[in-house]
C-alpha cells in the first residue's frame, strides 16, 4: 500500500510555471541548468516569462512541462523523503516518470522531447488536424463513431481519459463529422480542443519513425520503481521494453483511465500529481472516487504532499 506518482501532459502548461520551485529549491534550480545545458537554451526563461504562445508551441510546450515535472519531483524527493509504490505520466508525463524513476535521464529525455514535440508538430500541417473532447459516450460507442467517420480521412480515439471522457484525434474534417455524429449518438458534451497538431492517432506515424532512431539510441537505467505505461496500462518489464513502448506511444491512444486502475491494482492508496497544474488529480477523482489526491509545484503544496505520501 502506497503513494502513487502522476505526471502531466500538454494542456497543463502556464506562463511562470515552475517559477517558485526555481527560487525556493536549489535541487529545482540543479533541473532547470541541466535541461537548459541539454537544450542550449534557457528553460527558465521560456517557463517564467515566456507567452501562452510560445508555451502552446509543442516544441517548447513538451520539454517545458517535463522540465518543471522533474524539478518538483526533486524538491519532493529531498524535503519528505518519498518512496512511492509506482508512477505514470499522460503522454510526455511517461518520460518525467521514466527520469523520476530512474530509467531515462534527464538530459537525454529533454532532448528526446524536444525532438518528439517537433516532430509531432511537423507531421500534419497546421490546420489539417483536430482533436476533440467527448463526454458521456462508452469506448465502444466512439469506435463506431470513428469507424463510421473514417470516410472523410483519420480519427481514432486518441485518449481514454477517464469519468466518461474520451479524446478523439485525426484529420480536421473527420473528427468534424466524429464530433457531430457523437452529439447526435446523445454525448453530453463534445468540445474541439486547441492543440497545433492531432497527437496520438495514425497520423503522427512519421514522427514516431523520426524519433526512433534517437529513443533505441538512448541510454535506459534500472527502475528504482514501477512505472505504467500508456501504451500497454502495465508496469515496464525491469529493463526492457522502454523505446519500443515510447514509439508506439506516439501513434497509439493514452489508456489513462486503465494505467489508474492498474496501479490500485498494485496497491496504490493515494495519488500524488507532480508538476504544473492539476489536470490529473481531476481525472483520479472520476476513476477512482474513494482515493485522496493531491498536487505538487510549490512551496505553498509542500504541506499537503507531506501528509498524503505519509
């Protein structure tokens, strides 16, 4: 029984983000120079004074948010002591719980990221693609409604977010004709999401074969504890299976709602989000109603982090 660890995707970014973390901690401040070193440019400027605009760039959103992730969760690490029972992250989250657990560093997975978030951003033309919010419709329901759709081009179901809410991805006029379809199949709600590019679905497919080569070419070390995967909702075989599963993360659906499960399965009693925002902690609440939540990115969390991981 344990504390399990979350870690952000795109969407939870803010312009200062990390910014507290940064003068508070000098352990934040070691995260924010090595990613910077890594990048050769200052992630401390673009998190603290950069616009909405340039953090909704996904070059720049993608190693931003990991950046901030990992330097809470040296904070957190250093001030309670935190042995947690096992981690995930929702999409670009999955490479901050790789480095919180060891198996990925940090300098090699920002760069992987930077990589990954252009690439992404590159394989569709802006404009071409869409994403959209459904809520209220089963899994099943929505397959059909992509299925049905497929005549005007791409959509897939892109994330399993959990409490009804799934996120389907493709060509811009096919998850047009998906989104109307669900509302007329009775959704309580279907909202377009703003994102520069239409991420895990088919489409991204030449972004993962850009990025392959650099992930089979990085380095992996030893889990210091279980990480779930998005690809698979089941932990990482001890030192296998790393760059195959980030791979087919970019073109295959987040099954956030079953990475949840899985990890009360193993034994989680809490749920601790690290990094900017509290998206997560928001989707726990709809899958697994029963359990405490809490968010960690700032001195003002430290409190409550403390109390949650015991």
């Amino acid at each position: 029984m344990g504390t399990g660890l979350l870690f952000p995707g795109q969407a939870s970014q803010f312009p200062g983000m990390g910014r507290e973390l940064h003068d508070a901690y000098p352990a934040a401040r070691e995260v924010f120079d090595e990613a910077s070193e890594a990048l050769g440019v200052s992630l401390s400027d673009l998190c603290f004074r950069g616009s909405e605009e340039d953090l909704r760039l996904t070059e720049n959103t993608q190693p931003s948010i990991f950046t901030v992730s990992v330097a809470a969760y040296r904070v957190l690490a250093g001030e309670t002591g935190i042995r947690p029972l096992c981690a995930a992250g929702h999409s670009l989250g999955e490479y901050s719980a790789l480095v919180a657990s060891g198996a990925l560093a940090l300098s090699e997975a920002v760069r992987l990221l930077r990589s990954r978030g252009r690439f992404m951003q590159e394989a569709v033309p802006e404009g071409e693609g869409a994403m959209a919010a459904v809520i209220g419709l089963s899994p099943e329901a929505v397959r059909g409604i992509c299925r049905d759709a497929g005549g005007k081009g791409v959509v897939e179901p892109a994330n399993f977010n959990g409490g009804g809410q799934i996120v389907i991805s493709g060509s811009a006029a096919a998850v047009a004709a998906a989104c109307e379809a669900a509302k007329s199949a009775g959704a309580r709600k279907v909202m377009p999401l703003p994102v520069s590019a239409p991420f895990h679905c088919s489409l991204m497919k030449p972004a993962a074969e850009r990025l392959s080569p650099q992930l089979r070419a990085a380095a992996h070390g030893t889990f210091s504890y279980p990480v779930v995967s998005n690809v698979t909702a089941e932990a990482y075989p001890q030192g296998e299976g790393v760059a195959d599963s980030l791979i087919r993360q970019i073109v295959s659906p987040v099954r956030w709602e079953e990475c949840v499960s899985r990890m009360r399965v193993m034994g989680v009693t809490s749920f601790l989000e690290v990094g900017p925002g509290k998206v997560l902690s928001g989707l726990v609440r709809r899958i697994e109603k029963d359990l405490p939540t809490a968010a960690f990115c700032g001195p003002a969390d430290l409190d409550a982090a403390r109390a949650l991981a015991g």
